[in-house]
C-alpha cells in the first residue's frame, strides 16, 4: 500500500476494447544509397509503440472516460495492452496468489501491472511479483478483482499493463444517448527487446516461408532508378542512376490466434524497420523443369525463362516432398530448345518433375512504419518490401 506522502500511481486506463485495436510500430533508419547498394544505419534499435483503442460504452461509461481524460491527460496512464490479451489455463479464486498462463506470449513484467477483466466489463490491475514460463505470481492475493469467490477461466481476461501518454484527443462518438464509441491512442513507454523467431537460414539471411504467417498473394513491381533526359529537340533518353534492379512488393501478413500473433511481432520486430534483409519467395513457379533430378545431379533442366547470364547467382526454393531447399545457380547454358542450369550442389534426393521451383529474393521492408490491425478474430498487417542487393 502506497504511504501518505508518496505520488499517486498513474490512472488505469480500464475500459475494455470492444472493436479493432491498432498497433503503430516506428523505427528510424537512414539508407545512404550507392550506385552498386546502399547502407543502412538504425537510429532507433527500439520501436515507438503507438495502440488505438475502440471501446463501445454506455452513457456511464462515456462520462468516466470523459472524466479520466479531463483531469490526466497530459500525464502517464496505465495501459492494458489487450491486443496481448490471454485466458487463464485455470478458473481463479478470491485470495489466488498466481494466474495459470503463458507468459511467453505478451508482454508480462515483474514489478508491473496486470488487468484482469472479467465477462468485458472494466478492468482491475494487480501487482505482478514475479513471472514464470506458465503463471504469473502476484504480489498480492486476490480480492476486489473478482465478483465472486471463483470465477470460470473462460469468463476471464488477462492483459499485461505499461505505461503509456495520451497522443491525440480522446474522441467520443455517440450513437444514442447511452450508446457509443471512444477512440483514445496511446504512446507506450519502454519498448521490450523481442526474440527473432526461428525460420529457415540460407547464406546468413532468415528466409520467410512460414505459412501460418504468409497467406496472401504477393503482388510486385519492377523498377530500376532512372534519370530521364529530354532537351526537347530529341529523343528522350534514359540515363541509369544506379546498377541495382530493384523488385517492390507488398505483402500481406495474416494470424489467427496468440502464438502466431506473438510470432508474428517477433518477426517485425527483427526486421528493425528498414534495416535488416531477409529472403522471400517469389512463389511464382518460374522454374517449370523438363525433366526429374536424381538424387546426386546438381544439373537442372528448365524452360526458358531469362536470357543464360540473368540466371547466374540468382538464389531459388524448391518445394520438396521432405521440406524446402535452397539453392544458388551457379551456370546456365542452353540445351536445345531448354536452358540447363548447374546448381550449387545436389539436393541429397531425387527431385520430381512435378517440383515447384521459385527464385528466392534477398528483400527488406521499404517503410520504417508498420501497422498492425488486431481483430476479434486474426491479426493483419500489410509490409511495402523492396529487393535489395544478394
């Protein structure tokens, strides 16, 4: 308990979500572009974090609001992250000291705050004391937080809490008298440090092929930096800036449920924005085989699909019957009305004709901005990712 003399703790912003949460993730990066590739420098190892909330209240429930705003804005809140929101494994009970869950999949701090909400009415905080890998002790047992001695574990909401200021006015719009929605956008301090995931490595780089996080077509553009030069007598002539082709793409990342949620932020968060590079498929089938591969050939037979030179260097995916495979062409000749490509070594198994072969793409995301809508149901955001030298 706080003694007499000591600050008030920060409001708690205890209104539960009700439609779709947005989360804003900032980085800072400057690319200095050369003429062969460029070089990125991370002036923000640490995202800015920035969540919308929606919340459908009553006539009650709009005067608290507009009460809270009122007499904190300016200063620092409270804020249940319930985009990271969890049910407990185990029903709770007044005078429980613990919460069953797993920690690994948000943002849980010892010392800090925990909301818990029961049947999507307001939420309480607790003191955390201490996280394990499946339960959260607290600091305190139990009491005031629940309605009743024991609550069932399916009628019970837990989220972690951080602190967080106010970034734009809290906005009210009613319905009916007693119906409404109130929009309040929060910036979150002390940005946690996530683990990568685990995905497949080839030559030093992650490559992205998880299908629980990919779900959406690709759709690309094909650039080269161009300056265009016209004296208005002649003809317009295109002068290159730069030897890189660059391949722009956006793509769109879908998940349903906590842990390829959790997956999913830790695979933005490794990206640090514009910074890091990663593979990705093209999952174009442009490699279409005329003929199966035994187990030891590194040579492959294709049908034309670039002039001979274009191939060399270039990494692609075959989609085994096992797993995927990734290789790096290293010669490409032709072969009658075929183009006969030698790879950088065999696949250790036969190849079927029937394989689907794609280029890999070295790629990093084009903005230093990502955004995160987090639905009742799935997560989705939508990434701009831009080729970068191999």
């Amino acid at each position: 308990m706080p003694e007499v003399g000591d600050p008030l703790p920060p409001p708690l912003w205890a209104f539960p979500a009700a439609q779709e949460i947005t989360e804003v993730l900032e980085w800072r990066t400057d690319v200095l572009a050369s003429r062969a590739g460029e070089q990125r420098i991370a002036l923000r190892p640490r995202p800015r974090e920035i969540v919308t909330f929606r919340h459908r209240l009553d006539a009650l429930g709009m005067a608290r609001a507009a009460e809270l705003a009122r007499a904190g804005f300016a200063g620092e809140w409270q804020v249940p992250l319930w985009h990271m929101a969890l049910q407990p494994n185990a029903d709770l009970a007044q005078g429980a000291n613990e919460i069953l869950l797993d920690t690994g999949l948000a943002d849980f701090r010892m010392g800090d705050a925990a909301a818990i909400a029961v049947d999507g009415r307001e939420a309480a905080a607790v003191t955390i004391g201490n996280v394990q890998a499946d339960r959260l002790i607290l600091a305190e047992p139990l009491v005031l937080q629940l309605p009743s001695p024991t609550v069932a574990a399916r009628r019970i909401t837990i989220a972690p809490v951080r602190a967080g200021v106010l970034t734009a006015g809290v906005e009210i719009a009613r319905r009916r008298q007693s119906d409404g929605t109130v929009t309040a956008s929060f910036l979150l301090c002390d940005a946690p440090d996530l683990i990568a995931p685990v995905l497949p490595t080839y030559l030093g780089r992650p490559v992205q092929t998880d299908p629980s996080i990919l779900r959406r077509p690709l759709t690309a553009s094909l650039r080269r930096a161009v300056e265009y030069v016209d004296n208005g007598f002649g003809p317009v002539v295109a002068e290159p800036l730069r030897d890189v082709f660059e391949r722009g793409e956006t793509i769109t990342l879908k998940t349903q449920g906590p842990i390829a949620r959790h997956a999913l932020r830790r695979w933005l968060w490794s990206l640090r924005g514009r910074q890091a590079s990663f593979w990705l498929p093209t999952w174009g089938r442009e490699l279409q085989l005329r003929a199966a591969m035994t187990q030891g050939s590194v040579l492959m037979r294709v049908a034309p699909v670039a002039s001979l030179p274009a191939y060399v260097g270039r990494a692609i995916l075959l989609e085994m019957p096992s797993t995927l495979r990734f290789r790096t062409i290293t010669a490409a000749i032709a072969e009658g009305a075929d183009h006969r490509l030698t790879l950088s070594s065999n696949l250790g198994e036969p190849v079927p004709l029937t394989t689907k072969v794609h280029f890999l793409t070295a790629m990093r995301a084009d903005a230093d901005r990502v955004e995160i809508q987090h639905g009742s149901v799935a997560n989705e955001v939508t990434l701009p990712v831009i080729e970068v030298p191999g």
